[in-house]
C-alpha cells in the first residue's frame, strides 16, 4: 500500500464543508488527521523487511600460516637472514618469539584450538605478527586480511592482550624503587653516586626529508640534513625520554633547552 501523499492531505482538509460549525470543522479535521496516520503507518509495517544476515567470508587460515612459517620460521625458510624480520617488522626474532611464547603461556585465547564449527583457529605466530604489521607501518587492521586472512576484530584483541600483559613492566610511569636500584649499580660500577642516566645528543642523516625543508634542517659542519636527537637511557637499555625534529642549526646545549627532559 502506498503512503499518501501531501497533495491527499491537503484535499482532505479542504473536504470540509464551508457552511460547517466550528465544531464540526474540529471533529472533521481531527478524524481524518487520525484516519492518514493510521494508513501512514499501516503503509510502513505492511511492507516485508529484508533480513539482514551476517556476512561470511571463508579465509585460507591454514595456508596463511604456513606461506608465515616458510617465509621467516621453519629450518629453511624464505628469507634466511636473520636481520630481515627485523627490517620488516622492527622486531627481532628472538623478540617476537618472546612475546609468542608469553601470550600463549598467560591467555588460554592464544593457544590454538578448535573453533565452534571443528576448524583449527588462528596460530600465535599470526596473532603477534598482525600487531607488528600494524604497528610497523602505521596503517589499519584490515591490512592482515591479504597477507594473514585475519579480520580486524582479531588484530585489536592480540594488541589489547599484549598491553595488558606488559603494561606492569613497561608502560607505567617510573617508581620510588626504579631510580633506588639504578642508584645503587652505578655507585658500585662507577663509583658515581645519586646518578640515575646518561643523557646523549647526536645527529641522524634525513635522507628522506621534504624539499621546502631542506634549509631548516641542515648545519655548516653537516653536509646533508639531519635531525637531531637527543636520548636518556639508563645502564639496562631502559629508554627514559627522547626527543627530537627540532629544527635549525641545533647543539647539545639548546636542544636540552627546548626538550622537556627537566620537567619529565
């Protein structure tokens, strides 16, 4: 059935009689208001809804993992060098098998099982390297769909397990007993007490920099442009500031001036 249209409405109200009472025009105008509505909303329900069903999408699972296995993790595999994970993901190998083998030791979820419909689930190798691939080249979730066969839900919860796990330890804000121990080693080693880090300024060549850059990014003694960065790390590798991209002729001196290494 067809709504009606604006045109009806209007003819409708024109129906009523000129010689009418006020109160009949009342009672006329109310009743066919009332009679519109109901075939208005009649005209909406009458009409069968389309069902909206969950899209499914089949995904070689089992092939993505093992093109993941020869290409970085059996005996042989594709890319031999040790250094090429690395390169590709910003990890280590032995890095990231850390964070495989602590993921399925502390979450049943990692560990791989059978799904409701009997099919083997993801491996964690899979899991891990769908947050290195997004991390490592700033980009969404949907990028694991090509090369892993992962829907983006999967990469977001392997990202959430794996802050969770090392937030303790890596993620929080310094305590009274972290700056304590580093104390206590560098006066035993350098016979240097109350010294907590080192801090360090140095220059990395820009090879990739803008043009219209160029001249705020480049010093007389530095032929290239380069970038300055300043870093303070402590005696276990622990980074605790960086700093860096500011531009002009830069030294040690008014880096540490306009980095906010004091305030941290």
């Amino acid at each position: 059935m067809d709504s009606p249209s604006s045109s009806d409405i209007i003819n409708r109200y024109l129906k009523i009689n000129e010689h009418t009472t006020d109160d009949e025009a009342e009672e006329e105008a109310v009743t066919s208001a009332g009679t519109l509505a109901a075939k208005y909303i009649q005209s909406i329900y009458s009409s069968p809804q389309p069902v909206l069903r969950r899209e499914y999408v089949e995904r070689d699972r089992e092939g993505a993992n093992t093109h993941l296995m020869e290409d970085y993790f059996v005996d042989s595999p594709t890319y031999k060098n040790s250094k090429t994970l690395r390169r590709h993901f910003r990890m280590s190998k032995r890095l990231f098998l850390r964070i495989d083998n602590d993921l399925e030791r502390e979450y049943d979820y990692f560990k791989k099982k059978l799904d409701a419909r009997g099919m083997l689930g993801f491996t964690n190798h899979q899991n891990c390297m769908s947050v290195l691939c997004v991390l490592s080249y700033r980009t969404t979730t949907d990028i694991n769909d090509t090369y892993l066969k992962m829907v983006a839900k999967m990469s977001r919860d392997t990202l959430g397990s794996i802050i969770q796990l090392y937030y303790e330890r890596y993620l929080k804000g310094p305590t009274w007993h972290g700056p304590q121990r580093i104390y206590s080693v560098h006066e035993r080693e350098h016979s240097l007490p109350s010294m907590i880090r080192s801090i360090d300024c140095m220059h990395w060549k820009w090879g990739n920099r803008l043009t219209a850059l160029r001249g705020q990014y480049i010093r007389g003694d530095q032929k290239v442009p380069t970038v300055s960065l300043q870093a303070v790390v402590s005696y276990d590798i622990w980074v605790w500031s960086a700093y860096f991209g500011n531009p002009r002729s830069n030294n040690d001196i008014n880096v540490l001036e306009a980095s906010p290494v004091v305030e941290d």
